[in-house]
C-alpha cells in the first residue's frame, strides 16, 4: 500500500492527475454515471492508502514485539530492548547507501522530473533533495533517522516512520519490564495508558493497542498462535464486518491520526478474531509479501524516484499511448522494486543475527544464539 501510494497517487499522479483521488471529480464521476471510473478510482484510492497501512504497521509492532515476552519461556527483555536499535539500523544503513550511490552516481530523476512536468511543488520534490555525502548518508543510518530525522537532509523519505517506531518500542519494552515483570496483567493500566497516548500522539496508542491484542490472544490460547474458535455465525461476520467497514471507511476519511489510527486498529482487530481473515493473510502469497515487506518499504523510494520518474520524462517523447506509457511504468516499477526487495532478504537476515549477537554481548549473555 506504501509503494501504491508513492508510486500511484503521488508519482504516476504528477503526470496523470486522474490516478490521485479527487472528490470532486468523484462526485462528478457518480452524477454523470461514470461506473467504471468510479470503481476504478475507489480500488486505486483503497490500495494506495500508505497512512493507513504505517497505522497498521505500528499496531503490529506492537503485537510483534510483545507477544514473544508474554511468554515466561521466551521471555528476555534485557536482549530484545538491546537488539531493537542494531536490527532496524543495520538494513537502514543498506538502504541509506543505495540511496547515495544512486545520488552520487546521478540516477534520481525525482527533482528533474517535477521540473520537466511543470509541478514544482508535486510529490517528486519531496525526496532526496541534499546534496550526496557518506558521511551524510552514514549519519542518517546511525542517528538521525532515529533520534533528529530531518525532511531535508533524510536519505529516504519513507523513513519518517522511524523516530515513531523507536519510541514505541521503547515504549512497549519499558512498559512489559515494569508492569509485566510479575506475570500479572493490568488492564486498567493498560487502558489507561492508551486512551491518554491516543490523545496525545495515535500513532503510539497503536502500539499499545497491538501490546493489548497479544495479552488477548496469550489469554485465550496461552501462545502466539491464534486459536481457531467455533465459526459461530457471530463470530463468523462479525470480524469481517467489522474490517470491510473500516477499509471501505479509509477510502473516504482520511488525513486525520485519530481516525486513521482507529481504523487500523479495526482492521488489525477483525484480522485476529477471522478464521477466514488470517487464513487468507496465511497463504503463500501473503507469507511472501510478509517476508519482504520490510525490505520493499526501505528500497521502493530509490526506484521509484529514479526509474518511474525517469519514465515519467523519457515516455512522451517516444510518443505513444498515455495509458500505455502509465501501464508499462507502473509493471515495470513494481517488478524492479519486488525484485530488489526480494534481493534485499540477505540484509534482512544478517541484521537479525547480528542483533541478537549483539545484544547477547551487551547484556553478558555468551551463549550461542538459538
């Protein structure tokens, strides 16, 4: 959805601004009877929601980062809060130096192509707009990124995410070695906590809130694993209910944290409480993207601004089809960028056994990882 949103709502949209949602072309598309472009701007519109899909992600993380220490066997804050900064940083740092490579070697066409199209104050203008440095591109990877993320100076724009998802797991991590240190749950602290934190900053009460759904499923199955419960009609359709509300709902309601977040929250909700939904998230297809998903939210950005944007210029003066020229950056994009994500795996898993090396080390602990 993140690399729908950049690639379709905001780069493809420089040149064709029909793909970026309007409501008053929407509206005028429903009163003229304009069905097809109708469904066809609504299915963009869906999938192209990277606000929504960053709520999603933080409400994960706060599952995945608790469900494991709820547990009294697999439980070792000290090493999982040691690990966190070395497992975000290090595929960070691989992606900051693609970005300066392709800076340094002139391949972002991002700045260019704003120009070209005559939208000086587009999306395209956003990104990579420093001039190329390794010291800059080291700093950015180890500190900044993390601690003083700065627009102008960032060597991926995606990454205005971090600063959040660092205080969260701080957040989470602080939270479970005070008050989940006895085993015992408490949940009027629990909501509390949220509730204020919804108030003042949504995007850490997802956190929370995911932190809430894994003390719920270890609850009622004692693991990580979700138990499959008897398909009452009520339970059946409720929780799809309750996800094809709040997806139809992003499609209409949107710029705002506090809705945002809550409906991420709905959606993540309806996933846990679906046989069918986390059926559907569990096959192949879904377990693939799962996979590289962290890897294509950190590369996308360079392909996007360099290749797609590149096209964006170079397209039109062969001539041809608008809609061709659109459709054969848009395919060509999303295999380059899947491609590079799937490429990227091996960072992946390095990071995460350098990391729990390292914390193992930081906390004393020499015994060989598991």
């Amino acid at each position: 959805m993140v690399l729908m949103s950049h690639l379709v709502a905001n780069c493809l949209a420089t040149q064709a601004p029909y793909l970026a949602y309007r409501a008053g072309i929407f509206r005028a598309d429903v009163t003229q009877g304009h069905w097809a472009s109708v469904s066809v701007g609504l299915l963009l519109r869906l999938v192209s929601d990277g606000h929504l899909a960053v709520m999603i992600f933080f409400t994960l993380s706060g599952f995945a980062l608790s469900i494991n220490q709820l547990n009294s066997s697999g439980r070792n804050l000290p090493q999982a809060a040691a690990a966190r900064y070395f497992r975000l940083m290090l595929p960070i740092l691989a992606a900051s130096l693609l970005a300066y490579a392709f800076m340094a070697a002139g391949l972002l066409h991002n700045l260019a192509a704003a120009e070209a199209l005559g939208r000086p104050e587009s999306w395209l203008t956003l990104s990579f707009r420093t001039d190329p440095s390794l010291l800059g591109a080291l700093r950015f990877a180890l500190w900044d990124v993390f601690f003083d993320y700065q627009a102008q100076a960032s060597y991926n724009s995606s990454l205005w995410t971090m600063p959040i998802e660092m205080l969260g797991s701080i957040a989470i991590y602080g939270y479970l070695g005070v008050y989940r240190a006895a085993g015992r749950v408490y949940w009027r602290v629990l909501g509390l906590l949220t509730l204020a934190l919804y108030g003042l900053q949504p995007e850490l009460a997802c956190f929370f809130v995911g932190l809430m759904l894994a003390e719920e499923v270890r609850g009622r199955t004692g693991g990580a694993a979700a138990l499959r419960q008897v398909a009452t009609p009520l339970r059946r359709f409720a929780p799809l209910t309750v996800f094809a509300l709040a997806f139809a709902a992003s499609v209409f309601l949107r710029g705002n944290n506090w809705l945002t977040s809550l409906l991420a929250v709905c959606i993540v909700l309806g996933v846990v409480h679906s046989n069918l939904l986390r059926g559907f998230f569990s096959n192949g297809l879904s377990m693939f993207l799962g996979r590289i998903s962290f890897p294509l939210y950190l590369v996308h950005i360079v392909f996007v601004c360099s290749w797609s944007a590149y096209l964006l210029m170079a397209l039109p003066r062969i001539g041809g089809s608008e809609a061709l020229a659109l459709a054969f950056n848009f395919v060509s994009t999303v295999m380059i960028c899947v491609a590079a994500a799937v490429a990227f795996l091996p960072v992946e898993s390095f990071s995460l056994t350098v990391s729990k090396h390292v914390a193992r080390w930081l906390t004393g602990d020499v015994t060989p990882p598991v």
